[in-house]
C-alpha cells in the first residue's frame, strides 16, 4: 500500500461515519471514470497497450489502495487455473471440473471471511465472485467452440471461442479494472470485440449522418453523457442509502421494540429494511457501469427507433422494475442481471438435458449454486432456497389462475384485470421482502427471529400454494380454461355462421346473383363441409399440444361434430 494514502480517509471516516475501506472502495468506483477515460484514448491500432494499462491500474488497486498482496495471488491461482483446464482437458466433463475448481477456490475465501467477521473491510472476496462468473463462462465457452456449431443454440453460438485468446488479452480481461472489485461480469466475446474495436463496426449502407458520433480516429462513440448520468445517479442512490439505512436497519427489525408495532407495521419495515439494502447496490452497479460505458464495453448497437447508441450491454439493475415488480420473473429479472445471466447460461441451461425444458430441479440448483457463490452464511441458503419455491409457485398462478383476469385467447385484460395487478403487486413485494431478510441478516438465530415475528408469513402461503397445486384444484382449474376457451371459439364459430347466412339471403339485385339453392342454405354445401371438418381437426391439434389425450373422430362420431359446428342436421 502506498504510504499515507489512508490519511484523507480516515479523516472523511471520521466526519460521514463510514469505514476507510469502504471510503476507498467508492473513490477506485470515481477514480475508474477518468481513468476509463484515459483507456479510450489509447490508439485503437495498440490493444496490447491497453491490455498492459488495464493491468497497471487494477495492480494498483489491489496493492496501492487496498495492500491486497494476497488477493493478487488468489486471482492468479484461479485464473491460471481455469486457462490450464480449458486448454488441457478435452470432452463434456471440462466445463465442470473449471466450475468446481473455481468455486472450490471461492469458498477458501469466503469461510475466511465469515470467521474474519469484519464486514467493513473489503478483501478479495468480491472480486473473486466477480472473477468465477468470467471464468466459468470461459471454459463453457471454450468447450462450446469445440462442438459442432449445429449442436448449439444461439446464445451459445454468439459466446463460442474457437481458440483459446492470448496470454495479455486474457489477463486483461481477467483485470478489467471498472468491474474490478463489484462487476458488472461480461463474456470473453465481448471483450475482444472491444479491444479489436470490432465492436463498433458500423453496419453497410448506414447513413453516416445516423452513425455515432467520434473523436478524431477512434471508432469508440461518445459516451461521456450517458457515463455521467450513471455517475451521478450512483452516487444519488447511495446518498438515499446512508439516510435511509439510519432509520431502517437490522438493529430495528432484531430489538423488542420492533414487536411494538402492529403486523402490517412490521411487514411495512421488514419491506424498506430490503428497500434500504439495494439502494447499496443500486448506487455500486451503476457507478461501476458507468465508468464501463466510459470506457465504451456498455456499448450495445444503434438503437432503430432513436438512431442513438445505446449504452446498456452491462447493465446490472433497473430499480423501477424492481420496485413495481408483479411477479417473481420481473422481479429477478431486473435485479443483478449478469449474475442472472450466468446463472441461467451456465447452470439453468446446461443441467437440462438436452430436448427438454428446465423445471423445478434446474431452478432449485440454480438457487443453490447462487447460494454457494455468494458464500456460506445460513442466511443466503435460507433466502435462495424459499426464492426456489417462491417462484415455481408464482409460475402456476401466472399460468393456471392470471389467464382468468384476460380474454379467452389472452390477448386483452378484462375489466378485472386491474384488481389482479394490484393483489400481484401487493403479494410479490412483501413476499421478496420477507424471503430476502436473511440475506442481509446472515446468521441463522437473528433470521428465524425476525421471520417469526411476523409469523412466517410468506412460508406458510407458498406452502399453502404448493399444496394447492398438488391438488385435484390444479386439474380443475385446466378443465375451467379449456372450457372458457372452447366456449370461446364456438361463439365465434356461431357470430361467422350467422354473419355467412346473412350475407347469403341478402336482396339479388344486390348480390346480383341468382342462387340456385334457398332458405338459407350456402350455395357450396361442399366448402362448408370441408371448414367445418377443418376446424375439428385444429382443435384436436391444439388440445394435443396442451397435453390432452384426444383422436380425431372418424364415422358417426365425426358426422355428429360436424353437425354441430353447422347447427343443423345432415
């Protein structure tokens, strides 16, 4: 560590409140913008100078700010690691020997953490955590290019590395310094699109007027705009945090005087504890964003509507989805979303076999491995494990109970669409509130506290849920939506019947034909025959595809369904 360099520190330490560590945490976040800015001006012809600068400065970071020597030792070791299996080992198993060894590796850390108790300090863990995303994405990359590219999907195709990168490219994607200490991760693919400027191609036929603006020679955009505005919305939600943290805290939630309070007291409390908690890293992600757009990584294309660059390839968190999620998917969706992408790419993807559709087993280990990564308080498995059944109930109310609340064919909201909305609203938001309460409070003894001082709340009704599903009720309600729906189709096949009828017995002079048959009856029975047995067979179709068992009716049957659908006999 530099001498004196704690000096300043320790003097804002003692005027805001905050620990010199986490004071010097924020100024690397600030110091990364100019610093971003100095890396965009490197020549575009020299990516090796901006490998090497990169490389300087997180060196710097880590031993000039921090006194970090050892965590230089603990990134080497996992990232030579993870380059050694990707290169050496061959067959389907490699991804996951890379997985287990870096998580392996991980947990050293964390348990030395946990047994430190020292949460003001900042160590290597989180850049560990950052660093297993990036590497573990990188040995499923690497096995990914190593495979027919007609055997993978398309988010594989777009990540595949179809040879391993080289030594400086690879230590400067390892130490990338703006999501050094917290991310935001990012795929190998990107960085190199980056540092090659690939990134920025424009595409044929553009009109130049429309491109992105430039400065001189570079092909990086502008970006020092959309930075700023991450920036200073950054250091906003963090401002909001140290007030609000001061008035909603687990001192509150874990005093007697917390049980004062009336139930919807205590849940509304329990409710800004976990608001309070992410405005923390709300105000980290998008400072570190920031100086990633800076240095023009976030660049994500021309938006087609404005013709504007947009910014939002790293994006980590978006606040507002949260905070008015109505269900559980918009809700994780919105919050740490390169985790969620990792986790959904290298976990949720890859335990499915191949043919079939994730279910609940892929979402349990995805919430455990979330759990694992972020390291092994009681808490964390508490919170991701009820999030796992959390969700799955969310799932069967969104498939068998919302399509109620909509039009037969689920494409309008019905007049009680609204009530549904505001009781979704209502119910996500204090169920996450309550499931995310031993995520900030850790230990074991103080969750099942605070938990049981309100009852267990969320526990019981998603135990309730699933006991719900597992009833005859799931069935019933299938039956009552396959009826509304075919209810549904048949009033449109009678309102089309009529409409043809009364089109067939308008006045000749204004047809101006001369039907030869009458009172009504179409003038190719033949065409109507067929429509009718069209109809019968879509619907069979589309009953198979639900999961019924049904054939296509053939002889008196089928003559029977034929009548019907035309509402007279043959």
């Amino acid at each position: 560590m530099l001498p004196y360099i704690d000096i300043p520190f320790e003097y804002a330490a003692s005027i805001t409140g905050a620990s010199v560590d986490e004071l010097k945490l924020i100024f690397s976040f600030l110091l990364s913008y100019p610093l971003a800015g100095l890396l965009k001006r490197i020549p575009d012809a020299r990516p090796h100078q901006k490998n090497l600068f990169i490389i300087f400065i997180s060196l710097f970071y880590l031993v000039g700010l921090f006194d970090l020597w050892a965590g230089i030792r603990t990134i080497f070791i996992s990232s030579a690691g993870a380059y050694i299996i990707a290169k050496y080992v061959e067959g389907p198993f490699m991804p996951w020997i890379g997985f287990v060894f870096l998580m392996g590796h991980m947990s050293i850390s964390h348990v030395y953490r946990q047994f430190a108790n020292a949460p003001d300090k900042v160590d290597i863990t989180g850049a560990q955590m950052v660093l297993v995303m990036k590497l573990t994405g990188f040995c499923w990359n690497v096995y990914d290019g190593r495979l027919k590219q007609d055997d993978l999907a398309d988010f594989q195709k777009e990540r595949a590395l179809l040879q391993l990168p080289s030594l400086l490219d690879f230590a400067g994607y390892v130490l990338f310094f703006p999501s050094l200490f917290a991310g935001p991760s990012f795929e190998f693919v990107d960085y190199s699109r980056w540092i090659s400027t690939t990134m920025f191609e424009v595409p044929p036929g553009t009109d130049p007027k429309t491109a992105p603006q430039t400065r001189k020679q570079r092909k990086i955009p502008r970006s020092g705009t959309p930075a700023a505005f991450k920036a200073f919305t950054g250091l906003l939600w963090i401002f909001l945090f140290l007030k609000f943290s001061g008035w909603y805290n687990t001192s509150l939630v874990l005093s007697p005087f917390y049980m004062t309070y009336s139930l919807p007291r205590r849940i509304w409390i329990l409710e800004m504890l976990g608001f309070s908690t992410r405005m923390k890293y709300y105000g980290v992600w998008y400072l570190t964003e920031g100086a990633c757009i800076l240095s023009g990584l976030g660049y994500k294309g021309i938006d087609p509507e404005t013709g504007r660059p947009k910014w939002n390839r790293l994006e980590n968190v978006n606040p507002w989805g949260i905070e008015t999620a109505q269900n559980t998917r918009a809700y994780l969706e919105n919050w740490n979303k390169n985790t969620n992408n990792w986790l959904r790419n290298y976990m949720y993807l890859r335990v499915t076999p191949k043919g079939k559709k994730p279910g609940f087993r892929a979402s349990l280990a995805t919430f455990v491995t979330s759990a694992f990564w972020h390291g092994f308080y009681p808490g964390y498995y508490l919170s991701f494990l009820l999030a796992a059944f959390l969700q799955t109930v969310a799932k069967n109310f969104r498939r068998y109970v919302r399509p109620f609340f909509l039009t037969p064919d689920g494409q309008r909201p019905t007049r009680f669409k609204i009530y549904y909305d505001i009781l979704s609203y209502l119910t996500t938001q204090t169920a996450f509130c309550f499931t995310t309460a031993p995520f900030v409070l850790l230990t074991l003894p103080d969750s099942l506290l605070v938990w049981s001082r309100v009852y267990f709340y969320a526990v019981i009704g998603t135990a309730a849920s699933m006991a719900f599903f597992a009833s005859p009720a799931k069935p019933w309600l299938i039956r009552k939506l396959n009826a509304r729906q075919r209810d549904a189709k048949m009033r449109q096949q009678q309102q089309r019947r009529q409409q043809m009828q009364q089109e067939q017995v308008l006045p000749l002079e204004q047809k101006g034909e001369h039907p030869i048959m009458g009172g009504g009856l179409p003038s190719d029975p033949g065409k109507e025959l067929d429509d009718a047995v069209r109809e019968i067979r879509e619907e069979v179709e589309a009953r198979r595809k639900r999961g019924a068992s049904v054939t296509m009716p053939r002889g008196q049957d089928l003559k029977g369904a034929v009548e019907e659908k035309l509402g007279r006999k043959l």
